[in-house]
C-alpha cells in the first residue's frame, strides 16, 4: 500500500513539476552517450540537464517565459 501511495504521489508531482524532451538520434548514439555518463558515474539525463545549464551560465543566458 505504501508504494502506491508513493508512486502517485510522484507521478502527481512529476505532471505538474516537469516536461518531457524527446530526442531522435542516429541509432546507437543513446547506448554510447550512456556509456560514457555512466563512465563518470552520472544518468544521461542528469548529465545532459547539467551539460546545458553549465553552457547557458558561461554564455550569461538569461530567460524570462513569455506569459500567456
């Protein structure tokens, strides 16, 4: 019973909190990039979430979403 109440409760969470980004990439470009972050023991998404806010913080990117 537990677990289910967790797993609604991060689902719920997970709807509200987050988006999802897909990728199409040549085939085998997921397997090696994953190879490669867990290499330095790190999940693809994690590096790929850390990669980009690292780039846009060195380029002094900064946004405001437009509201609609």
């Amino acid at each position: 019973m537990k677990n289910d109440k967790n797993n609604s409760r991060q689902a719920k969470y997970i709807k509200e909190k987050c988006e999802k980004l897909s990728l199409t990439l040549p085939k085998g470009t997921k397997a090696k990039w994953s190879a490669y972050t867990a290499s330095k023991g790190e999940p693809l998404a994690t590096y790929i979430r850390r990669f980009m806010n690292e780039a846009m913080e060195k380029d002094n990117f900064e946004y405001t979403p437009e509201e609609n």
